[in-house]
C-alpha cells in the first residue's frame, strides 16, 4: 500500500504555517477561476513590482558567465567587473561548485566587514569574525539552524513574540520543542515590556519548559514596528539573568522609515554593554530591504559568545546540506559589499536604493492612516519592515478567519488572519503587506473599509 498521512509523524502534521495557509490556496483557487486578485499575504517584494537593484544582477549575471564581459563589455560598469573578477578568484569552480560549508570565506570576510562597519561609531568599537558566520539558504535555513541546536529535548522552550512570524513557531513544532509567546504591547508601538518576559517565563518554567532562548524580530514582523534600543538593552539584561540565548532577527534592517533613523543591531548593543555571556545568534537576508530578492535565497548567520566546540557542530550541521546555494552566497556577497561613494556603480546604486526605500515609506504612511480611518480599525504607525497589522472590530461571535476569507472572495484582497501570528485572546488582526505599488494601495484600502462596513 502507498504512503498515507498515518504514516507521517505528529510533529509534521501539527505544523502550520500561515502565510502560505488555507487562504492562500482559495486565492489562487479564485485567480485560476479569474478572479483578480491583490496578493497583501507574503513579503515577496519583487512579486509586486519591486525592481531589482542593477549592481546586484550585473555581479550575478558575471558570477554565472563570466564570458559575459567579453560579449557586453559596455553592460559592466568597472566596479562590477571588478567584484566578478573577486568572485571569481576566490570561489574555485564558480557558482556551480559547492562552496565549504560556512560558505565562501571572502564573502563572510565581506560580512565581517559589513557588520563591524555597520556598528561601529560614538566610540563604540564592534568586530566580526568571519569564523563566526555562517552563509545560509536565506535566513530562515540558519534560524533553523540555530533553533536545531537549541532544541534538544520536548521540554526545551523558546520563547517567540506574539505576534511571531510564524517560520519560528512552525519550526519549533517541527523539531520537538515548546513555543513559549511573550506578548508584546500593541498600544505601546508594539514594544516588549520586561514584566510580560517575566511572566512568560514564570509561567513556562512553572509547567516544567526548560527555557532555552528569546527570538526578537526587530523590525517586527508582522507588527511593522522598531524597536528602541532601550528594548533591545532590556532584552539583553533579561537574557543574561535567566541563562537563556538570544536569535535576532535582523532581516528587516533596511526597512526603516523614521526619518534619519539608524538601525541599532542585537551585536552593537551587546557589545556596548561589554556582554560576553549571552550567546546571540543574529541572522539577516537577501530578501528584504531594498534588494528584496526573496527567490535567490541568499542570508547569513552570525553567532557571538560561543565557543568552538558548538560552532562545529553548527558546521556540521550545515555541512548536511553541503553549503548554502552560491547564487545566494554572490547574493550576500553583493549585499554587505555595495558600491562606494565615488566608484562608477554608485549613482544608479543609491538612486535605486532611495528609490524604493523613499516608496515603501510612503505606502506604510498611506496604509497606517488609510486603515486608521476605517471605522472599528485601529493601526500602529508602520515604521519598519514591511507589514500592517491593525487591531479589527468584528461582529460578536465573528472570526479573523472568517473576515479574511470572506475579505478575499468579496475584494480579491489576500491578507492573512491574526490567528496564523498569535494574538491577544479577545482580539482579532490581520497582516498585510504594504508592497503593493501606491495606486493598488489606495484601491485596496478603499475596498477594504468598504467591505468592513458591509460585512456582518
Ligand atoms: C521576520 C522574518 N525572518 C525571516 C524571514 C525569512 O526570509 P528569507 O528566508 O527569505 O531570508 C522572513 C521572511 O519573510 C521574515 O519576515
């Protein structure tokens, strides 16, 4: 007899993913049926529009032809010639040749780089070791790595926002563990508050969860907020009284919207503080920013106040899978790398880039207000990442569900409910994403506060 869901184990059928849930299959159900439909669920940003940045496909168009130089010599720019030609010299075999398992060690030489520049300043010195970085299929392969690691036994808790980002509670699910959420506050701009880690961790503890670490996404997804480095110092503090570890999710890092603000990382902030004990991983991505170049898989890991011992092991466990996807590793290489003020890429580069972050600002600004002012909705200011997602007035008895799905077959509008991010019980959201182009956004704000004040 064939294969039957029986004979699949308890941790695959008990994982879920949302974003790519129930709702997502009617869509494309009705799109196949012919039915127009705006995709608001996934932050896929070239799926909507967002163009790639030139730099960044010119490097990878020679990473993978190199006798493309030759053929167009007028296409490549010198500074691109000149990455490709340190691609080339440092990755023998190309990109068709797998790469050692960390990943080519020039490119985690650039992010070491990229990181010590990106966080220094103020008399503040921050190094990186490119021993300590891992090259990986996006960030979501080294946060399961990380989560891999931690999880070693189904009393072994990590403790995840809610909302979260459902790739951290699916994966715990998956490898045994306990998800244990900490709230954080709405009305606060959505930021943490050391009593509510206080109390998700008493109240794990007292269940007999053996609490092993803290997730921050910051800039949050799907709350769309940043956090103050003031969180992040509490965090840190929090983490190293109760022995726990720390996962930064940092994908979102470019994705900042308050004017003249700077991204403040986990690694700054520990190092500030001198903190040698609490082990951080801190993972970012390929995907998000302005390079939004989510189907090359390009991320990496970075690891701080671990030993060697536990770094091979997450060496070997990379080396299961061989090595990150170089397309993904020139990717990266390509992102902690840009051109430099002065260099013959660098105009287009910046203009690209302020491009699309100067629009992602100005559609968070148009959805938070557009939502603010539907009867019932309530939306924090969007100041990163690229999500909504706004507290729902529903009908008693009525569910996020419900709303979503009945959203989706009236409007075409694809968001995903509050349930698949975790929420406040008594409350209902939803995630959308701002991405599509401006036009598209006020359509779809008009349609939603138009299906709202319809809908019982
Ligand atoms: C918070 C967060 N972390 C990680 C990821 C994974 O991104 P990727 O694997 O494409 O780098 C995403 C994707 O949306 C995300 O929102």
């Amino acid at each position: 007899m064939s294969l039957t869901i029986n004979d699949l184990g308890k941790a695959v059928l008990e994982t879920h993913y949302a974003v790519r849930g129930p709702i997502v299959a009617r869509a494309q159900e009705l799109e196949r049926a012919g039915k127009k439909i705006i995709y608001c669920n996934i932050g896929n940003p070239q799926a909507l529009g967002q163009k790639p940045i030139a730099y960044v496909r010119q490097v990878l168009a020679l990473a993978e032809w190199p006798e493309l130089a030759a053929l167009a010599p007028e296409a490549f720019p010198a500074d691109v010639l000149e990455a490709a030609r340190a691609i080339g010299a440092n990755a023998a075999g190309g990109v068709g040749a797998y790469s050692e398992s960390k990943g080519l060690r020039f490119v985690r030489q650039a992010v070491a780089r990229f990181i010590a520049e990106r966080d220094s300043g103020d008399g503040v010195e921050v190094t990186a070791d490119p021993e300590h970085i891992f090259l990986t299929d996006g960030a979501s392969k080294g946060v399961q790595s990380a989560l891999r690691l931690l999880i070693a036994s189904s009393d072994d808790g990590i403790m995840v926002p809610v909302p979260q980002y459902p790739l951290y509670s699916a994966t715990i699910t998956l490898y045994g563990g306990v998800q244990v959420g900490y709230y954080l506050d709405e009305a606060a701009g959505w930021s943490l508050s050391r009593k509510m880690l206080d109390k998700a961790l008493l109240e794990a503890r007292a269940k007999g969860t053996n609490v092993k670490a803290i997730c921050v996404i910051n800039p949050g997804n799907p709350t769309g907020a940043v956090l103050s480095r003031g969180n992040i110092e509490m965090v840190i503090r929090f983490a190293k009284e109760h022995g726990l570890s720390i996962l930064a999710d940092e994908v979102y890092q470019t994705n900042t919207y308050r004017p003249g603000e700077r991204f403040v990382s986990f690694a700054r902030i520990l190092t500030e503080l001198g903190e040698k004990e609490v082990s951080l991983f801190s993972f970012h991505s390929c995907s998000k920013g302005y390079l939004g170049e989510c189907g090359q898989r390009g991320g990496y890991m970075e690891v701080r106040n671990v030993p060697g011992e536990v770094l091979a092991q997450i060496t070997k466990l990379q080396s299961i899978a061989l090595c990150a996807n170089l397309p993904g590793q020139v990717l990266v290489y390509c992102l902690v790398n840009p051109p430099r003020p002065g260099q013959p890429s660098y105009e287009r580069y910046r203009a690209e880039r302020e491009g699309v972050i100067e629009s992602l600002r100005r559609r968070a600004d148009l959805l938070a207000r557009g939502l603010n002012d539907i009867p019932g909705y309530s939306c924090q200011p969007i100041t990163g990442a690229m999500y909504a997602f706004p507290t729902i007035t529903l009908p008693e008895g009525r569910t996020d569900d419900e709303y979503c799905l009945a959203l989706l077959e009236s409007t075409g509008i694809c968001v995903v409910p509050g349930s698949g991010f975790g929420q406040e019980p008594g409350k209902a959201h939803f995630r959308t994403t701002i991405l599509p182009p401006i036009d598209e956004l006020s359509e779809v704000v008009g349609k939603i506060k138009e299906f709202h004040l319809s809908w019982r």
